[in-house]
C-alpha cells in the first residue's frame, strides 16, 4: 500500500514539472494595442481676438436750431430707413424769422430797384453835362449799397430756410435707432447741437479687437506668403458670441490700425461681418477666430495618444519589430480631436493610440492598424474607455 502511494506521488509531480516547463517555454503573450500612422498634412494656426462690435456707420442725431421738441416719431431701438421722420422740433419761431427775413429782403430789393432806376436817368444827363459826374458818382454808390443789402437779405432768408428745415429731423441712413436722450418737450439747441439718439448702420457690421506685436508679425508674413503663392483668400473670419454659438455669416478682416497703442501695446485690428438679419447690434462683445498662418507637412496625431506628465509630453512609437518606444514630443496647437507634433515625430512613425497605461520602454507588442481618426476608433477601445 505504502509503495503505491509513493508512485502516486511521484506521477503527480511529474505532471506539474512538465506543466510548469511547458509554460515557461511558450513564454508571455504580447498584448494588442491599437497604432495609427502619423497625420502630414499643411495646418492651419487659427488665431483668436477677443473685441467688440460697432456700427459700420454710427451717426450721432443732433438738434441744429434752437426750439422745443415737438414730436418723437420712431420707436426706440427699431430699424429705421434714410429718410425716415425721428423728430420734429417746434417751427413756429423759425417760420416766423423766415417772414421776417423775406420781408427785409422785399425792402432792400425796393431800394435797389430805385437806385437803379436813379443811374439810368443820370446817365444821358451826365454825358450831356446836365448833372455833375458826383451826382452820377453818388447815384452809383447808393446801387452799389442797395446791391449789398438785397445780397446780405437773400443771405438771411436762406439761413432761414435752412433753420426751418432743420425742424425736421429724418434719419441719413438705414440702421437702428437708439433710445432717444430727450423727451418732447425740452428744449434742444440752446447754445449747442443737442444730442438726441444715435442711428448704427449694422449690415455691415464691423468687429474691433486688439493683436499684440508678434501676432501681427507673425500674421503679416504668412499672408504675405500667401499671396504671393495665389492661395486664394487668406482673411475669412469666424466669430464666436457671447454665448459659446458661432455666427451663421463669415467675416473679412479689413484693415489693422496704423499704429501700436503704446498703452497696451496692441494694434487694433477690423473685421466686416454681413448682418442681413441684424442680430448683431453695436456693443456686443465675442471673439473672433481666423488662420493667422498654415503648418506646411505638419505632423498630426490623435489628442489621446498623447501623455502628459508635469508639463512634459510624450507618445508611445511602435518600430518595425512591434517594441514599444516611448518618446519624448514637444507639442504644438490642438486642431479639432488632432495634436500637431513640432519636435519628437516624423513621417511614417506608428503611434499607439489606445492601451497606453499598461506599457513599457522595449516592450514587444501585437500592433493593430487603426485610422488616424477618431471615427474610426474600434469598438473594442471605445468599450475599454467605459
């Protein structure tokens, strides 16, 4: 008995010897990683300017003639169109000093119709010596004056009439209106034009921001670039409002100011959006976003494959004999779900994209292709993510 418990013994030691080298021999498996080749493409640097939004005519409406303020004929805050009636000053005092006028004028135009009249008798009487050439002399000077007083009369009526219409006020162009400044009934002019509302042309309308120096150098000189290459259009611009939405009418970058503010140290730069809806009033702040410049071949990977440490980065590479390379990157801008790769990549690298966590320098790894998109992530990584 005891002899066949020992063989016993014996056989089942045997087994687990030859399973333990067995497994030793066939050594560990490699795991699967997800890899996708590196991205080269040119790229273009978008550039962001935080501004404001103007009217691309802002007309100040003030009152030219003394009077009260008879009427208000808008409602605040609308659109109006030129030549559209917004006020109506008393014309009463106005109407009358135009009578008053004309009626000076008719008296001096009397005058210098006699005084004409008189040079005409004493001009035969004086060629035939019958008054004195200082009577003629004098008959001419009182013309010449009456001449004076019809001009200086034909002069205040026309100021008159000037004043009267300015009673009136119409709108100079189409835009929105403001809330007026005065009600009716105050008077307006009194010593100086009155402010009373501000018209905004804002189809077009303008957006203002400012760029520091090394933006616009940088800006400058690829757009220069481009346009010597015949690229096309360099200046189409986006703006993003207030509440995170993009504007549905791209916009032109028109002109950047002449000069630095030497305050902020920022040229002022001008974009002209279209606002056929007029959604966009005067005032309304957001920022602008444009290609200031293009990447040429510009290295592109996914934003995932990429690890970062205390501010260092650094990706996964798989060499052609499936081990694992880790290296040190340095990065540029993110462009949509792509991370653009100025230093540590280059042209035909495989870069693992998924199953970073559990690898190591030198490691050997089974790599499958993916795209180098994030639509094409397989499902399997997207159920690893969960």
């Amino acid at each position: 008995m005891t002899r066949i418990i020992a063989l016993t013994l014996v056989g089942m030691l045997a087994t687990v010897l030859t399973a333990c080298s067995g497994e030793e021999s066939a050594g560990p498996v490699a795991p699967e990683v997800y890899v996708a080749e590196v991205v080269q493409q040119d790229v273009p640097i978008y550039m962001e300017v935080v501004g404001q939004t103007r009217g691309s005519q802002d007309v100040d409406i003030r009152a030219r003639v003394e009077g009260f303020l008879d009427t208000i004929d808008f409602s605040e805050g609308s659109f109006v169109h030129e030549g559209d009636l917004l006020y109506e000053i008393d014309p009463k005092p106005l109407e009358a000093a135009l009578a008053q006028a004309k009626g000076i004028l008719a008296t001096s135009q009397a005058r210098l119709d006699q005084a004409t009249i008189t040079v005409n008798r004493m001009k035969p009487l004086a060629e035939q010596q019958a008054v004195s050439l200082q009577e003629l002399d004098n008959a001419l000077a009182n013309q010449h004056a009456a001449k004076a007083e019809v001009d200086a009369g034909q002069a205040a009526v026309d100021k008159a009439e000037l004043d009267l219409g300015y009673a009136t006020i119409k709108s100079p162009i189409d835009g929105i209106v403001g809330i007026t400044e005065v009600k009716a009934g105050n008077l307006v002019g009194s010593g100086e034009s009155t402010l009373l509302t501000t018209v905004s042309k804002v189809d077009p309308i303008l957006f203002r921001g400012g760029i520091s120096e090394s933006d616009y150098l940088r800006m400058s000189r690829d757009f220069a670039k481009r346009k010597d290459s015949r690229e096309g259009d360099t200046t189409t611009v986006h703006l993003v409002l207030a509440d995170g939405s993009e504007f549905n009418h791209t916009g032109t970058l028109e002109a950047v100011e002449r000069a630095v503010d030497p305050t902020t140290g920022t040229l002022s730069m001008q974009v002209s959006f279209p606002n056929p809806e007029r959604l966009l009033r005067p005032g309304q702040y957001g920022r602008v976003r444009f290609a200031s410049e293009i990447k040429r071949d510009a290295i592109l990977v996914l934003q995932r494959a990429v690890q970062e440490l205390q501010d260092q980065f650094s990706v996964a590479v798989v060499g052609p004999d499936n081990k694992v390379s880790i290296r040190s990157v340095k990065v540029g801008p993110r462009i949509d779900d792509l991370w653009l790769i100025e230093e540590g990549l280059k042209p035909g690298d495989r870069v693992i994209v998924e199953g970073l966590q559990r690898l190591r320098d030198g490691m050997s790894v089974n790599p499958v292709p993916v795209s180098m998109s994030s639509a094409d992530k397989p499902a399997a990584a997207e159920e690893e993510e969960k």
